[in-house]
C-alpha cells in the first residue's frame, strides 16, 4: 500500500511538473518563436527607430496614463478596420518594449495618429481637450505647458514628437513594403484581407487627403441640424457666429477662418470637411 503511495505520488509529481513546462512551451516559448518568425519575414529593411526625443515621449505617453483610454493596436474585425485602417502588423511594434497596446478604448485608437492632424491641434488639444472636442472625457494636461497651448515645454514637445511615430514606419513602408508583407503572411484569407484588404493604410476622417478633388455636396434645407452640426463640430474653433474666435483658437496658428467674411460654395466647404485643408 506504501509503495503504491510512493509510486501515486510521482507520477502525480511528474506529471504536474511536465504539464508545466508543456504549458510554457506552447503558451510561451513557441508563440513567441513564430511572432519573431513573422516579424522577420514580413518587415521592411530598415525601419526607422525611435529618436531621443521620441523616446522621452514615449515614457511621457506612459508617465500619464495615455494607455489606459487609447489603444495602439487596430485588430483584426471589421469594424476596427473600417473605423482606423488596415489592422496591425506585428514588425510595426518591434521598437515597443515594454508595449503599450492598451486594452480600453475610451479614446479613439493611436495606431494610425501620425501626420492626421496637424501639431497646433494636437497641442490644444492636450491642454484643453474640451476646447477642440466639446464632449471629450480625455483630462487636460497644463502641466506640460507654460500657461499657453501655444507655449509648449520640452515634454509636451517630445510626446508630441512620439504621438507623429505612431504608424510613421508601415506608411514610410510604401506600396513595395506592403505587397512584401502580404507575399511573407503566413496568415488566413480573413486576416490577409483585414491587414492588406482596406482601401486606405490610414482610415481616419481626420486624415488630410491632398487628392485635388471637390466633393460634390447637396444642399440641405434643413437648418436646423446643420446648426447643431455646427455646434457641436465647428463652434471650438470658429467660434458660435463664425468669426473665428472659438475657446480652441487660442493655440491655433495660423487662426480659424473668419467664416462670416465671405461665402463659400458647397463644394468647397465638402472639400475642407473631408480634407482638413
């Protein structure tokens, strides 16, 4: 009966200890050998690193607790794609140790946040989110400003600097970057279709689209609606009569335009919606 014991409790023994490494090895050790298998396969040549300056903004994105309402991972489902852009590719966050993927999106996603607005509405909207966005929850940030939005210290400047990486190396990339991933996936058509299927790298609507062409744009009879639009979407910057002086103005350069000095056609206020321009 004693040995029987023994002989029960080694194998239990060795058992435990063999579904622990196992668990290692298939939890740990070889997803982690195919992740860095695809990351060499399907990056760039060269992808840039972060700069000094880049680097200290990364540590000001985490000092402040960016992650815990913005993700920087577009995921592989529809709506992610449709709403940000092409889904992220692995190599995209290989200079990201520790990473900061998040996993709540209060805010919108940063992985595509580069170049989509320019740095005097980023600034603003650091020291007064709702200056620029009426119903942000995003906290403001003064303490990296000199009393001013327009009088940014060194970290707003590095965070800044850090935010303009963010999805810089897969657009530097360029078209031949791209059909190289897609050639080294080693990945099912739905998430081929999701990482390389979007018609645009970059799907924000506040994204500038230097293409030259107006939109063309009904006119709508309902005023009403288009003042609560204007409301709720112009009024920050333009202010609530279109003179311009909005609370968001302030670090704005050059300054919102005057929209009562002149008429614009529909045309040209559907490329400025559009475009950002």
């Amino acid at each position: 009966m004693n040995r029987f014991l023994r002989m029960s409790y080694l194998v239990a023994g060795l058992g435990g200890v063999g579904f622990f490494v196992m668990s290692i090895l298939l939890l740990g050790v070889w997803p982690g050998h195919a992740l860095e298998e695809q990351i060499r396969r399907t990056q760039p040549d060269r992808p840039l690193p972060l700069t000094a300056s880049e680097k200290r903004g990364r540590a000001i994105y985490a000092r402040e607790g960016c992650a815990y309402c913005h993700t920087q991972q577009i995921r592989y489902l529809a709506k992610d794609v449709a709403r940000f852009g092409a889904a992220t590719l692995a190599w995209e966050t290989i200079f990201d140790y520790p990473h900061l993927w998040g996993t709540r999106r209060i805010g919108p996603d940063l992985s595509r946040e580069a170049s989509v607005r320019s740095n005097d509405w980023q600034l603003s909207h650091l020291y007064a989110p709702r200056a620029l966005v009426v119903d942000s929850v995003m906290p403001a940030f003064p303490w990296l400003f000199d009393r001013a939005p327009d009088r940014p210290k060194q970290e707003a400047r590095d965070l800044l600097d850090y935010i303009e990486t963010l999805g810089r190396d897969r657009a530097l990339a360029g078209p031949e970057g791209e059909a190289h991933a897609r050639k080294a996936c080693n990945c099912s058509e739905d998430e081929r279709r999701y990482a390389f299927g979007s018609p645009a790298l970059n799907a924000s609507p506040s994204a500038t689209r230097r293409s030259g062409v107006f939109l063309e744009l009904a006119r709508s009879s309902d005023r009403n609606r288009g003042q609560q639009g204007y409301a709720r979407y112009c009024a920050a910057c333009h202010g609530n009569r279109g003179e311009g002086d909005g609370p968001g103005a302030v670090g704005l350069h050059p300054r919102p335009a005057n929209l009562s000095e002149q008429e614009y056609s529909a045309n040209r206020l559907g490329f400025s919606l559009w475009t950002g321009v």
